[in-house]
C-alpha cells in the first residue's frame, strides 16, 4: 500500500504513540462486547515485540457532562487490555499534565499505557472532536513515533488522530498505520477502485439519505447493487408501487428515481416483503408481493426475494455488504439479514462486511470466521465506499 505503516519503523525504544479505536460498549464499569480491543491487539503486540514503548488513547462514547466522566473512562478497557495481554497495563486517569508525562517517561521498552479517554478534553470546549491544534500538538510532543489504528474514527478529523499527524509531521516524525488499518485499506480500498468482477453490493438499513452517495458511487464500480431494508420501500415509491405504513422518505423518492434511472438493470431491489400491522416482533405477520397494502408496514423482504438475492450474488467474485435487510433487532424479522449472512459464509468470492446489525448478523450464524474482512467501522467504511478521502487516512505518511 502507498501509506507508511508500523512494520516499517524502528521502534526499539522509541515512545510509540498508538490512537486504537477501544469506544466499546460498557455499563456500570462492565464491557458488553470486545471485539475492538481484541482487533487492535496485534499491533499492539507488534510494538512491545519490537521493543516499543505503547502509549494507548482512544476515545469512548460522547462526553458532555462531569457526569459523564464516571461511566466513560477507560479504566475497565486498561484492566481488560491487561487480561488479554497477559502482562500489566499502566492506567493514567487523565489526558494531560505532569501525572500522564511522568508515567510515559518511566515506561520500559515492550511496557505499555493507556491513558484517560481523549473526549473528556472535550468538556473545555471540544478541543478533542474540534481538533484543536494545541492539544495535537501537546499529545505529539509525548512520543516519537505516531500509529494510527482506529480506522472508526478515520473520517473523523480529530486532535487524536489529524491533529497528532500534524504535529508529529511537521516535527520530521514518522507517522504510519497499525495493522487493522492497513488491512480495511486495503480491503475497502481495493473492492472500491480494484475489484474482481463480478462486483456485487448489497446495501440495507432505513434511509436512503444515509446511503444515496454510497449507492451512487458503487453504481459505476459494481455489477449489481442489491438494496434491501427500510430504504428500499422509497424506491418503491418511486417505481409507483403503495408502501402502506412502511418506512419512507418523501423528500428522497425524486432521488431514488434519478437513481432508478441511471441504475438500469445495475439495480436489485425486494420483490416480495414480510408485513405487520405494528412494529412490534410478536405482531402477526405475512408475505405479499410488490405494493404494500394500506395499514400494513415492511419489516424484512420475503422469501422470493431472498432467492431473488441469492442468485444476484452466486457467481460474485467481490461482495461488500453494509446494513441489514429488515428490522434485524427483532428475531421475527431478521430472517432476510440471516439468509444473505449466511448465503456469504459459502461463497468463493471475497466477502467484506461492515455496519453494526451485518457484522451482528454473521457473528450470530458463526460464519464470521468464513468471511474475508469484517469492518471495524461503520462510518467510516460507509465514507470509503462512497469514495470520499477519509482525513484519518490521509494524515498517515506515504511511503
């Protein structure tokens, strides 16, 4: 890849500055899910191999009150960094200040730190999330090298991220990417601008608003997008098709239309749809074909279309897929999201998948394992596809 990354760099000794991506789900001081600490763990074991020293931050949750300090620090993540480790990790409740540089300057080589969660330098005015060039250069001056490997915040131009590239730079200090970074540009990259065709994507979720650019953008690099989920029944407005109570976005069907347009027959939408009369997962439902009747709302595509789907994707050589194809989060209807998760656990093709209800989808069936990349970033990834240049990314030195 054209980016500097951490397998290119000296470390012994070196103060290796490293922004992970740890904004993992945690109540009451207790971790829900953590795959991203796991993800960031080879780099991490990569610098203190190479006789780096690792200094960790990261950012967690959005931080607008003091209260909100005491269920947002990144105490529980140091403690279960440290099991997954196997060896100590020094926690620093702050982002700045003697305390913090003092336990940098006595970390050993093949040591490492985490400190305090960088959004709580948001309280005083967002210097955090606003980038403010003091604290980038602050946090900067702390080590002599910079890794990046939270590519979820990569479209993100942050003090943490951006704003340490800066400093570090302009100082003449390497700036590189961590493993997991390197490895979602390469996959994102190379299904955007270098596929194996044919090239198919499939795109769920609720609004067309959120997806319109990504649509647009895969449309003159894939052979087939496959739209599924809440956005698809603004589409069906625009063909003139009823969608009863179904999500729709009035304001975007002119756009489905102009995209209908310029799609052809680029463009698989749901044939057949499974409807209730209440968003509730207990609510009594059943399958009907095109038009949506009044009273009734979409909540996951039918069994024709699932077929319909599966045949779009049997010869694919490329698949990103992003967002679930019907209310994923009530058991009743995530059987549409189920059968293209599991339907992409038995291709031969590369399988990238990204966006939270997916990735849920395909850790749920256990095909997971199965598949070529799963993406640590929702946004993000979204960002990539739609082809815009993420400032996270771009900060990282060429080599």
């Amino acid at each position: 890849m054209a980016k500097l990354t951490v397998s290119d760099l000296d470390l012994t000794g070196k103060k290796v500055l490293m922004r992970v991506d740890f904004n993992v789900p945690i109540k009451n001081g207790v971790i829900g899910n953590d795959n991203r600490i796991v993800a960031a763990l080879p780099t991490i074991n990569y610098v203190l191999d190479h006789g780096g020293r690792a200094i960790l931050f990261s950012h967690l949750g959005r931080v607008k009150t003091e209260e909100d300090k005491k269920e947002l620090s990144m105490r529980p993540v140091a403690e279960r960094l440290s099991n997954l480790l196997g060896k100590p990790v020094t926690f620093v409740p702050t982002t700045r200040g003697p305390q913090l540089e003092d336990a940098i300057n006595n970390l050993k080589d093949g040591e490492v730190l985490l400190f305090e969660n960088t959004r709580f330098e948001d309280l005083d005015g967002k210097k955090e999330s606003g980038n403010n060039p003091e604290l980038g250069q602050y946090w900067a001056s702390l080590g002599d090298v910079f890794v990046n490997d939270a590519f979820g915040t990569a479209h993100r131009e942050h003090a943490s991220n951006v704003g340490i590239a800066t400093a570090m730079k302009a100082a003449g200090k390497s700036v590189a990417a961590g493993f997991l970074m390197e490895k979602e540009i390469k996959f994102l990259g190379n299904a955007v601008d270098n596929p194996v065709h044919p090239f198919v994507a499939i795109l769920g979720g609720a609004k067309v608003s959120d997806k319109i650019g990504v649509i647009d953008n895969l449309l003159s690099k894939a052979d087939k997008v496959i739209v599924g989920g809440g956005m698809a029944y603004t589409f069906f407005a625009a063909q003139g098709l009823s969608v009863g109570n179904s999500l729709l976005e009035k304001d975007k069907i002119d756009t489905a239309k102009a995209i209908i347009e310029k799609a052809g027959d680029k463009l698989v939408l749901p044939i057949d749809s499974v409807v209730a009369k209440e968003f509730k997962n207990d609510s009594p439902a059943e399958t009907v074909d095109g038009s949506i009747p009044d009273g009734y709302m979409a909540l996951d595509i039918g069994p024709k279309s699932v077929e319909l789907f599966e045949n779009t994707l049997r010869d694919a050589k490329t698949v990103v897929w992003n967002g679930p194809m019907g209310v994923f989060e009530m058991p009743n209807f995530a059987k549409g999201t189920l059968a293209v998760g599991k339907f992409l656990g038995d291709l031969d093709a590369t399988t990238i998948v990204g966006g939270g209800d997916s990735t849920a989808a395909v850790q749920q069936l256990g095909v997971a394992d199965k598949l070529t990349h799963i993406s640590t970033g929702g946004g993000a990834s979204l960002e990539y596809l739609e082809g815009k240049t993420l400032p996270g990314i771009a900060a990282i030195s060429d080599k």
